[in-house]
C-alpha cells in the first residue's frame, strides 16, 4: 500500500460540498434558464400589450364593433388626429373567405396524400415522400406569391376559372364574370397549394400513429386495406385530423405575402360572388402601411390586433383538441 | 342463398383456389382497388403544383443568375442588369443578428423546459411558447414597429428588422430544441451526476454536447423559416435597393422584400430580377432544410446506437 488514505476525519463538509462561488453556480444556472424560460413570456406580453395600447385610440375613436363590423374604409391624411373612417369587416370576411377556399381544396388532398403515403405507397417511396412534403412545407411564401401572380394564375387558373365564370357563371350568379386577374378565389386557390404540405405534414404523423394492435385485429378479421382505413385509422384520427386542419386554417390567416399579391386590394366586398376583387386583414396591412398616415397607421395596428385574437382562438382551439388526442412532435406546427 | 359445405363442390368441384372470389367479396376487392387507384391519383395531382412551382422558379430564374446579379446594387425596373447584391447583404445582416438573438435563448429556455421547469411556471411557459408559434408574422411586424419604432427613438433599420425575425424564430427553436434534449439519454446524465458533476457542469459539458447536432437541425430549420419571411420585414426594414451595411436606424433592403418590389411592377427586367431572386432564396431555404433533415437523421441513429 503505497497510496496515502486521504483524510477524511478532519473536516467532511468540506471535502464533501465545494467553497466559494461555486457553491452557488447551481443557483444561478437555474435562474439564467428561468430567466430564459420567462423571456418568452416577456416578449409576447410586451408585443400584444404595447400593439394593443398603440391601436387603443382608434377603437376609442371608432368604437370597438363599429371598428370590427363596420364596412366602410377611408383612410385619413392626418398627423394629429382621426379624420377617416375605419371599419374593418371587408378585411375579415376575406381573411376567412379566403382561407376557407385554401382549406376546402387543401384538407382533403391532405388527408388522401397522408394516407397514401402511410398506407398505399411502396415501402421503399416512404421516407423518401414524408420527407420531400416535409421540405416543400419550408418554401418560403413569397415564391408562392410570385410563382402565383406570374405564372400560375395568368397561364392556368385565369383560364380555368373564365370559363368556369361562362359555363356554370351563366346559371349560378356566385360564379359570375367578370372574372378579375387577381380575386378571392385565385388568392384561396394558390393559398391551398401553399399549406397544403403544411397540412399533410401534420395529418401524415397522426394518421401514422393510429394504434397498430387496432388496424391489426382488424385486418385479421379480414378486412381490406381500405376497410381497415375507413373504420379504423380515419375514426381514430379524427380528432388530430380536425386539430391540424385548424392550425393549417391559422397559417392561411396570417398567411400575407401570397395572399396580398393574389388578392386583388381592393376595399370593397361582394358576398354574393366567388370572383371578386377583395383584401384580407393582413394583406391590407403590408400593401397600405408603406404609405400610410399616422392616424391610418393607428388603424393598421387596430386590424393587427384584431387579427391576433382572430388566430389566437382558432389556435388554441386547434390545441387543445391535439392536446387531448396526444401530443404531435412536428416542427410544421 | 349463401353456399354451405355440402354444396359447395356441386356448384364447383374440385380443389378451390382460395384466389377465386364471388359476391360480397369480389366486390370489396373492386372497392380497395377503386381506392387504391383514387388516392395514387389524388397524390399525383397534389404533386402537379409542386413539380410546376420547382421547374418554373428554375427555369426563370437560372437567366439571370450571373456574378453581376450577386455584386451590384439593383436598377430602376425599367432597367436591364443590375442585382441583388443589396437583398443578399441586408438578408444576411438581419439573419445573422437575429439568430444571435433567438438561437441561444429559445436553446436555453428548452433547456429549462426540459430538466429544471416544475410545476405550474414551466406549463405556463410550455403554453405559450405553444401560442406563440401561432402569431401571425405580419402581427409581428406591426408589433415590433410599434414597440421600437414608434416608442423609442430607432427607426426602421437592420435592428427592428432582426427583432422581428428573431421573434418569429424563436418559438420554433425552442419547440425543436425541447423535442432534442428529450432524447437525451438518462444515463449519460446520470453518470454525470455520479462522478460528481454539478447540475450546471452536467447541462453544459454532457447533455449540450450530445445534443448538439440535433439542436444544430432545429436552428438551421429556423433560420430557413426566417428567412423567407417577407410581411415583417415590409413594416420593420422598409427596403432599399442600396447596399446598407450600417445596423441602426436606415431603413434596409432584403432578398423577400427585393423579390416583393420587383414582382409587383410591370417592367420585364424587374419580374426577371425577381425570379433570380426567387431562386437564390428557395435554394438557399431548401439547402437549410435539406441540410438540416440530414443532421437530424444521423443524430437519431447515434443516440438509438
């Protein structure tokens, strides 16, 4: 034994817990990471409360239903005070018009997509599709908007949608011409292909993860593949289907740059057809904030907000219906 | 009406392919056939847009790549030449600036979501860090403008810009770097701890490390996001067509925004511009993501290994 046995009778505290600062480098760690952790609290408080007390004033000005169901917008030139009028409801009935279209064409190509590539698709193609729809889901929407107004739009859907407009346009008013280049439905239609994998990205992993012992009894009372799917896979993801669906409809809400480009801006409404010119609460926003007045600003920030409450209550909604089927680890959420 | 044992081999005699099928069964085969078809159908009309989307930014855009489009400011519309050099340098000021901003701390808060939140605070957190992901981006935008620009004495610049941005990534690190730290395994942390590490040794010199190429994916998929993002930027960087590299208080230029401004107008020089731009842009985002997929893979395979 040539070691020397370390003392440990003189003073075991000592040896045992650390000196100094170090004692207390727990302490702080855990409360930089708090620190983090409430940052993010800190930041969405500070970013709706400040927008909210900057929109305040034309609410007051307005009054807050006259501002959200008024149907009448002028902006107004002045620095000082309010001399406009400032009724939003044009905006949001395109805003979920819009958004309603994407989703009519963008819920069940995702659905039909997501099962295909869980159920049908060669094994080999798997990965390799969810994959690929996880990659177009990062396409940045301002190729969509461009590819859109200067390709998609002029050289396929315009066509389309005019001879729509003189076919069936001539026995059902709600699809009359004049068929303008850039409408609510061109605006819904290429906003479908834009979430569309965002969509089937959600939809793919919970129709993926229905319970196999399930879809198992069931083919080995001998049901089809289809069967299967039908009474099985799709009852038990409908939750999850319907959850993703609403955070798809919350993306096409925000969605601004492609629907601006497609939308048409214009500050009128017309319920009664589908091919009409209109605006969206967030496309009005980006095309008119660049040259707007100070007092037009104000009620920029007012559709801001009301907005935010719009996608907010779609979005926890959406949440807590995913929350109670189980938890979904996609990054497209 | 339904065949029996005994009938059976008088309406067909003889060893019975199992293959053969009649009535209700032949008619559930057509079924999951019809299906099948319909949904292979369905997937190739949904990847029509797709394909067309890919080729056409290509086909465009590849004309009007050319050293001079990433080295010289841009022209007036009207004008042949000319590029983006002022988009690619803003784009890259703002990104930088803003994953600085957002990649340490939404690392940092999953951190805290992962192994020291308890308890009401840390659901709290996790609720919102959930909203958040909701917010639209243009809601953002105004946001930040109201917040900085018009409540302090900055105007629109590289810094609200990268305020905006980094607000709009930081919720997807934050989710992505959770969902990383989750897998770390147990043991390793353990074992940390039974060689006498402190917690905080623990966190930054073991589970860090370990997940540090999935964290790597989560930040190089928000850094894709933010970089396409163009509505913030409309209301935070304004836009300039000229090189800007100064990070306070003028207003400056972006590839979104560049891509925005060209494609509006009506002269054929600009929209080519902007397919250019378009190109570099997408190409840059599916780089990130492609790339970032491929981080995430390899790390799912060691730590299963």
């Amino acid at each position: 034994m040539t070691t020397t046995e370390p003392d440990l009778s003189t003073d075991p505290d000592k040896r045992l817990s650390g000196s100094g600062l170090g004692r207390f480098s727990d302490r702080a760690f855990a409360l930089l990471l708090l620190g983090a952790g409430l940052s993010v609290l800190v930041v969405l408080a500070a970013i709706v409360i400040r927008t909210t007390i900057d929109a305040w004033p034309v609410f007051q000005y307005m009054g807050f239903f006259d501002f959200v169901f008024g149907t009448e917008w002028r902006a107004g030139f002045s620095r000082t005070e309010f001399t406009g009028e400032y009724g939003i409801f044009p905006f949001i009935y395109g805003t979920l018009y819009v958004a309603a279209i994407a989703l009519v064409f963008a819920l069940p190509l995702a659905i039909a997509v997501s099962i295909y590539i869980v159920h049908y698709a060669p094994r080999r193609l798997k990965t390799t599709m969810s994959y690929f729809v996880e990659v177009l889901a990062a396409v940045p929407s301002i190729v969509f908007g461009l590819w859109g107004l200067l390709f998609f739009v002029p050289v396929f859907l315009h066509p389309v949608t005019k001879f729509i407009a003189g076919s069936v346009g001539e026995v059902i008013p709600y699809f009359s011409s004049p068929v303008a280049n850039v409408n609510y439905f061109h605006a819904g239609f290429v906003l479908a292909i834009m979430i569309l994998p965002i969509i089937t990205a959600i939809t793919r992993e919970i129709i993926a993860t229905a319970p196999l012992p399930e879809q198992e009894a069931a083919y080995g009372l001998g049901a089809t593949r289809w069967e299967v799917i039908r009474s099985v896979v799709l009852p038990r993801s409908f939750s999850g289907i319907v959850g993703g669906a609403m955070l798809g409809l919350g993306r096409a809400f925000g969605e601004t740059i492609a629907v601006l480009m497609l939308v048409g801006g214009s500050q009128r409404w017309d319920p009664t057809r589908v091919f009409f010119s209109g605006d969206t609460m967030a496309a009005h926003i980006a095309a008119t904030f660049q040259d707007a007045s100070p007092e037009t600003v104000t009620a920029l920030l007012g559709i801001g907000v009301v907005l935010l409450i719009v996608s907010m209550i779609i979005n926890m909604l959406a949440r807590a219906i995913v929350w109670r089927f189980g938890a979904v680890g996609s990054d497209a959420l | 009406m339904t065949s029996t044992l005994e009938d059976t081999p008088t309406v067909k005699p003889g060893h019975r392919s199992l293959r053969d099928k009649e009535g209700n069964a032949s008619k559930r085969d057509r079924k999951e056939q019809f299906m099948r078809y319909l949904l292979s159908g369905l997937m190739a009309i949904a990847s029509i847009p797709i394909v067309l989307i890919l080729f056409q930014v290509i086909r465009m855009g590849w004309q009007v790549i050319s050293w001079e489009f990433f080295t010289t400011r841009e022209f007036p519309p009207a004008r042949e030449g000319g590029g983006y050099a002022a988009g690619f340098v803003g784009t890259g000021m703002i990104m930088l600036w803003a994953s600085a901003m957002a990649i340490p701390l939404g690392i940092l808060a999953a951190v805290y979501q992962v192994d020291y939140g308890r308890g009401i605070t840390a659901k709290v957190i996790r609720f919102f860090t959930d909203v958040m992901t909701g917010i639209p981006s243009i809601f953002v935008g105004l946001a930040v403008y109201s917040l900085i620009i018009l409540n302090t004495g900055f105007t629109f610049g590289a810094f609200p810009a990268a305020v905006a941005i980094s607000i709009i990534m930081l919720p997807i690190v934050v989710r992505s770097s959770e969902e990383v730290l989750r897998t770390v395994p147990i043991e390793l942390k353990q074992g940390s701890l039974a060689m006498g590490a402190r917690q905080w040794q623990t966190t930054v010199r073991v589970v860090l490390p370990a997940a540090a190429p999935g964290l790597t994916t989560g930040a190089m998929l928000a850094v894709a996001r933010g970089a396409g993002e163009t509505a913030p930027l409309i209301l935070t960087a304004f836009g300039n067509v000229n090189i800007v590299t100064t990070w306070f208080n003028i207003a400056i230029g972006a590839l979104p925004l560049q891509i925005y401004n060209g494609a509006r107008q009506p002269f054929a020089p600009g929209i080519e511009r902007a397919w250019g731009g378009a190109l570099c842009l997408m190409t840059l985002v599916l780089l990130l993501t492609v790339g970032a997929r491929m981080l995430g893979r390899r790390f799912a395979k060691t730590v299963r290994a």
